[in-house]
C-alpha cells in the first residue's frame, strides 16, 4: 500500500488524515457528552468512560498526529526522512488510537485501554526517533531549539505514566504527581514548544530567528511551573502540612512567570516581525483566535499559581473545564488547524464559501463555549444559579462548532491533496 509513497501522500495518509478524522471524532463525543447531560434520556454511553474516550482521541488522536506530522515535516531533512517506514509508524499509531477509543468507550481504564495507551507511547519514540536522525534546519535557529525540545518533551512526559505503571505501591500522593506531570509536560511542554517552533519557522523575519531566549525562558520555567499544580501539604508529604512555606509558592509563581515571559516574547517577536501581517493567510480567523488565546493561556497559570487565588479557582470544575478547553481548543487546535490548512495552496479560497464560513462557525462555537464555562464558572464560586441552562447551551455551542469543522471538511480536496506551497 505504501509502496509508491511520495513525501505528501505519507503525511496525508499516516497523520494529517487520520488527524482531522480525529478532531471530529473529539468534538462529536464532547458534543455527545453535552449531549446525555441535557437530556438523559438519550444517555447510551457510560459518561465517565466517553470522557475518557473523547480526551483519549483529542489527545493522542488528533493533536499528537497533527503535530508530530507537521514536527516531522517541517523540522527533518526530507532526503533523509524514510518516508514509507514513518508513514507506517504514523498509520499504525492512527490505528492504535481507533483501538484505544473503543476500549475506553467500553470499558473505561482496563488492561485493554491500558496495552494500547502503551503501545501508543512506543510508536510516539519511534516518531521521535526519526525525527532526532533525520533533524534539519541551523542548530542555533529558534525554530529548531522549540522543535527539539518539543519531541523532546514529548518523551519525558511519558515518565509519569511509566512511573504510575511501574509504582504499584505508589503513594496517593505520586501517582498525583505522576498524572499532574504527564499532563503539564505534555499541554505546556510539548504542544506550545511545537506551536512555538512552528511560528519561528513560518511567521517570523530572519531577525527573530535567532532570538533563542524565549527558548530558554519557556525551558526555565516548564517544570517549576508545575508545582502549583502539586499539593504536598494535602498529602502531608515532602515533610508539609497544611499550607505551603513561602519559598514554595514564590518557586512555583517564578516557574509560571519566566515560561509565561518566555511564551508571550515569542507572541511579540512575531507581530514585531511584521511578516505575519503582510501575508494573505487563508482563515486568519483561526490564526487570530489562537493567538489571543495562547496569550491567556501564557498570563492566567501566573495569577491561579498564588495559593489564595488557587484554591478559590480550584472551586468551579466549569473553570477547570473551561482553561483545558481555552488551551486545548481555542489555543491549540485553531493554531494546529491553521498551520495545516495553510500548509498548502487552496485555489480560489474566497469562491469557497463553505470554507470560509465553516472556519467562522468552528471558531465562535469554540469560543462561545469556552466564554460559557467561565462564566458558569464565575457564578458557580458567587454561589449564584447562571441564568441560563448550562448544558443545553453548551450543547448549542458545541453543535456549533462541529458544523464549521464539518463543513470544512467536507473539502478534504483543497486541503490536503492541492499544490503544495
Ligand atoms: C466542541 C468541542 C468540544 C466539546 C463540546 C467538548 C466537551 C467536553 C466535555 C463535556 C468534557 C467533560 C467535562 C467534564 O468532565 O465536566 C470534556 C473534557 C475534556 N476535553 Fe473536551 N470538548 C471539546 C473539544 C475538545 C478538544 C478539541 C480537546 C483537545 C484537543 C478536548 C480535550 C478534553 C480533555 C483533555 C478533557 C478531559 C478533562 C478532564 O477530565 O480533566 N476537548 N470535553
């Protein structure tokens, strides 16, 4: 099958492909979830295991294949690249995630979901493996130190899991740790360094190239950022009880502040080049949207990393909700969708209507929902009932977005098989 394979049709058909197959199967299961909650008649699913299904196939479905296809294809040496062997590893990890929501769906966390979400990891080395062989680009360049230190982020996250394999006496307080790491490591560390190196590369003049402070800035603060999100004092360990000493939480606040700085430097460094104004973007909707939120996404952790602040914050799950949701879908799946609907020439975009107007749908379903589940969330901690029906409304909104992605893909045409740029 993938015998004659070209340099294109290994993307489209082991990432990109399954990837967008991916997200809507995301969204129709958040969609579905919202879905039972409104009218519990029509609840089919156990709740709890298509939550897990729907983050399972948004996380290792569609934002892993996505991303490490365009990692693989903008940072390696396509001469060198074995196309058919990476085709291969992508289209088996596409099948693995098939597998992987189904056996969540099923059963929930059980050794079958458990083999797969293994086996997942292993194809994820393998990528990472081509991907370190094959590198291309100046070693010195911004682009390539995010690119780098995304995959290489990408496999430290895995020790989390690892350790909650391997630890069966875990304390409950490390396998906190273990699942809070994977989590932090993956949604900070690998996803915003590959959205990073992809915006150096792309968007920014040759000046801002080589700028690798925010590198090291983002770098710096990537792993002390995740102390707030531990609680040693709840668990009375590391010698804590009760609230947490001053140099604990100045650690953690210095942690979130420096990857914050670094993540907001590469924000400016791109609008300071100027060259992302003057090219004529298709669905700049999407590029704009997930810029202002990887802004908020840079910001918010600085403010919630005060312990006072964060424990009101941790009081609302519609506030925990909806920063996952600001950062996994108005952050980074606008910025993933765009960088691969502009990988390639879409002729005549503006006589393509559905286009247009489905990129417009999918993002104020997005951000409608997200801007809900604050504000359900801010009302929530007031202890005032919203004055709206909640899950119906983010049924509405979810249904929302899903017509625009399914609009635009229904032109699987113009985005994956045109002219490459
Ligand atoms: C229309 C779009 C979407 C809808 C309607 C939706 C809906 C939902 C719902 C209902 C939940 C469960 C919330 C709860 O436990 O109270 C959830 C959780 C989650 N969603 Fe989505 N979602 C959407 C898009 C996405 C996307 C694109 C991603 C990632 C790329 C994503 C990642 C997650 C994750 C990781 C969780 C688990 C959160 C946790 O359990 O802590 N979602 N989503």
């Amino acid at each position: 099958m993938f015998r004659k394979i070209s340099g294109s049709s290994a993307f489209n058909s082991g990432f990109y492909l399954p990837a967008l197959i991916f997200l809507f199967l995301t969204l129709l299961s958040g969609v579905w979830l919202r879905y039972q909650w409104t009218w519990p008649g029509g609840m089919i699913f156990r709740a709890d295991f298509l939550i897990h299904g729907h983050s399972h196939v948004a996380l290792l479905g569609w934002v892993f294949l996505g991303l490490m296809g365009m990692t693989l294809e903008s940072g390696t040496d396509r001469r060198r690249l074995p196309f058919r062997f990476t085709a291969i590893t992508g289209f088996l990890t596409a099948v693995t995630t098939v597998l992987l929501f189904l056996a969540f769906v099923r059963d929930g966390y059980a050794p079958a979901s458990i083999i797969l979400s293994t086996i997942h990891m292993i194809l994820g080395y393998i990528l990472a493996g081509i991907y370190f062989r094959c590198t291309s680009g100046i070693a010195r360049l911004a682009d390539r130190h995010f690119l780098d230190g995304a995959v290489f982020w990408m496999i430290l996250a895995t020790a989390g899991t690892w350790m909650l394999a391997a630890g069966q006496g875990l304390s409950p307080f490390w396998m906190h740790v273990s699942v809070r790491f994977y989590l932090h490591i993956l949604f900070f560390g690998w996803f915003m360094f590959a959205l990073a190196g992809f915006a150096c590369r792309y968007m920014a003049g040759p000046d801002q190239k080589s700028e690798t402070w925010p590198f090291w800035l983002m770098t710096a603060g990537l792993l002390p950022s995740l102390l707030p999100h531990l609680d040693p004092g709840r668990y009375g360990a590391w010698g804590f009880t009760g609230d947490l000493p001053w140099w604990y939480t100045m650690a953690g606040t210095a942690g979130t502040l420096l990857y914050g700085i670094g993540g907001i430097a590469v924000l400016f460094m791109l609008f300071r080049s100027g060259y992302i104004r003057s090219v004529r973007w298709r669905f700049p909707i999407l590029l704009w949207t997930g810029i202002a939120g990887a802004a908020f996404v840079f910001i918010l952790p600085v403010i919630t990393s005060f312990p006072a602040i964060r424990g009101i914050w941790m009081q609302s799950d519609f506030l925990v909700i909806g920063f996952i949701h600001l950062h996994l879908l108005v952050t980074v799946t606008s910025l993933l969708l765009f960088m691969l609907l502009n990988r390639r020439i879409i002729k005549g975009p503006q006589r393509y209507f559905g286009l247009n107007a489905g990129a417009f749908l999918f993002t104020t379903g997005n951000v409608a929902m997200v801007l809900l589940l604050f504000m359900t969330g801010f009302f929530q901690i007031a202890g005032i009932l919203p004055p709206w029906p909640v899950q119906k409304m983010l049924f509405y909104t979810g249904s929302v977005s899903l017509t625009g992605l399914g609009m635009l893909l229904l032109f699987p045409q113009f985005i994956l098989f045109s002219k490459r740029l």
